[in-house]
C-alpha cells in the first residue's frame, strides 16, 4: 500500500467523491453476443428521448459524486457523434447519434457530479464493418472481445494491431478535444492483452493512448480494466484508479482484506452492480447491505461505484434510487 500523499493532484475531487453511479445506456445489454437489428434512426429516437435535466437532478438527489455512463459498447450505437470514427467506418447512416448525449450529461450534472466516460479498448465487437474498417484483425486469439466471425489474420508487421490503435487513438481524440474539461475521465473497457498490444517502447502504446485520452483535458483520471479476474491490477503507468470491476462475488464488508486507501499507487476503487447483471434486473442486496458496504469501502479510504438500469429516457427505477440514497 502506498501514501495518497503519492496519488497526482488530478485525484482529489475523485477520493472527496467517496462514490457514484455508473450507467449502462446501452442498444443490447451489456456484454451481449448478439448482432443488433436496430437501425440509426431507432437509435436516434432512443437518445433523443433522454431527458437530461430530469436524470441530472435526480442523481443530484441521491449524493453521488461522479457518473460513469457508456458511450457503446459492442453493437457500434454510440450517445455522441464522432466524425472521425464516421469517416473511418463508412457506415451510411452513422449508428452514433445526432445528439452528443456525453456532453449534454457532463453540462447538466456539473458543478456537483463529475462525468466519466465509458468506452470499450477495441472496436465494437459485433459490427463487421467497424472491425474490419478499424482494423482490429488480430492474428492472435481475439475471443475475449467476443468477435463473432473468423476475421483476416493481421500482418505480420501489424501483431500489435498497431492500425487499429492508431484509429481509436484518433477517435478519442476527437471527443476528447470536443468535450475538453466538462469530462472528468475514462473508464476503458476490455484491455485483456496488455502485453501485446500496449506495452511496447514504441507507439502507439500506452504512453500514447493515455494521451490521446486526456486529449482536451490533461487531469482527466484513468482506468483501464482487464476483467473481473485482476480487478486492481495496475496496468500502465498512465493508471489513475483500479479499475475495480467485481460480479457475483461481493466479498462481506468484514472480510475484504486488500482493501485501503491505494494499490500499487493507484485510487482504490471498487466497481459493481445492483441489479441481476450490468444495467439489469432488480435489486439483488438489501438497502441496509449496500449502505454498509459502501461505508466500508470509503471508511478504508477506496472509492465505490455502484451500477444500477436505467431506462431509455433516462429514467432510475425507484427501487435502486432508494439504494442509492441510503448511501448518502
């Protein structure tokens, strides 16, 4: 365990946080291996119906300190437009929408909640066409990105899909630069091969993709997460926070022995859901539970993100929002 006197600046608003929310807004659920049928201007509708101001104050309501909230996942439907991404991927019309949901998020939630972005490391992994066109053709077991169709191996001097990192990299950038300070982070998704893809002397690598996400905002807080089996692994210098991710086994409040204020020089942080799964289903802990597991995690000096449905207009089911205010 290391000192948060070591932790950089950027951290501060983040640990005085103590905890948040985060948002699966989503086309399929998330983690889904299904290929999405739904077309642009259904997206479109979906997104526009969001009431931000009413999703801002009840959030305000309940505490929270930041939110996380997906941009998209692996069907290729994102909240906010990128041009960038458009022009790489070819798709007429674009799955991402009009509306740039992100920044109309961040406006409303700010002074008092902070927004972090959520966002996959690779290519949505059930969209053919934006695998393809972004390059992501690992020669390599990709499987745990859950691509759906054999795909052409990489060449030879592109093991490190180097291509498609320099792609992503300029697509971050792009809302990164756009959204400049109303974005407090990112929380990436899916960076199961580290070693193979980020970890090289030469870019693009992480040194390189850590700049292109504080690209507008050099205090954004990062994490990258490896999955639910090293969920405070460090993984890059560039790592702010654990990434945290835990699933069905929620360790009792009295037996969760690693926890403190840092790991490895990073935030402690912890990261689960409330509901059945990621964005799904209905309260699986008591109130009283999730109170107290949340004051343990910020007693020892962690931060603790609970995930909790939301509904396609932006709307928190009442269930969990009595959670999430008992956390207060």
């Amino acid at each position: 365990m290391n000192s948060t006197n070591s932790l950089p600046s950027r951290l501060c608003w983040f640990r005085e946080a103590n905890w948040g929310v985060m948002f699966h807004y989503l086309d399929k659920p998330a983690s889904s291996t299904t290929v999405s049928s739904t077309s642009a201007e259904e997206w479109n509708r979906r997104v526009e119906s969001f009431d931000v101001a009413r999703f801002a104050a009840t959030v305000k309501e309940t505490g929270a300190g930041y939110v996380i909230f997906t941009l998209g996942q692996n069907t290729g439907h994102f909240c906010a437009p990128n041009p960038v991404y458009d022009g790489i991927v070819g798709i007429r019309p674009s799955k991402l929408s009009r509306r740039d949901l992100i920044m109309e998020l961040a406006e409303a939630l700010l002074p008092e909640v902070k927004l972090i972005a959520y966002l996959p490391s690779h290519a949505p992994a059930h969209d053919a066409q934006a695998v393809d066109r972004l390059r992501l053709h690992p020669s390599w077991d990709g499987s745990a990105w859950g691509l759906r169709a054999p795909l052409p191996a990489a060449a030879p001097a592109d093991q490190r899909l180097a291509q498609f990192q320099r792609h992503w990299e300029d697509i971050i950038t792009w809302w990164g630069e756009r959204w400049g300070e109303k974005v407090a982070g990112w929380w990436l998704d899916g960076c199961y091969f580290p070693d193979k893809m980020y970890r090289d002397r030469e870019e693009p690598n992480f040194a390189s993709f850590a700049r292109a996400l504080r690209a507008g905002n050099g205090e954004r807080i990062l994490a990258f997460n490896s999955g639910t089996s090293r969920p405070f692994e460090r993984l890059a210098a560039e790592q702010d926070y654990t990434a945290g991710e835990t699933s069905n086994r929620m360790p009792a409040p009295n037996k969760w022995e690693p926890m403190g204020e840092t790991i490895d020089g990073m935030q402690m942080h912890v990261l689960s859901y409330l509901g059945d799964w990621w964005g799904e289903g209905g309260p699986r802990f008591s109130t009283e539970w999730v109170r107290a597991y949340t004051r343990m995690v910020v007693e020892r000096g962690g931060v603790m993100t609970w995930d909790v449905p939301i509904r396609a207009d932006g709307e928190i089911p009442s269930g969990f929002l009595d959670q999430l205010q008992a956390c207060r």
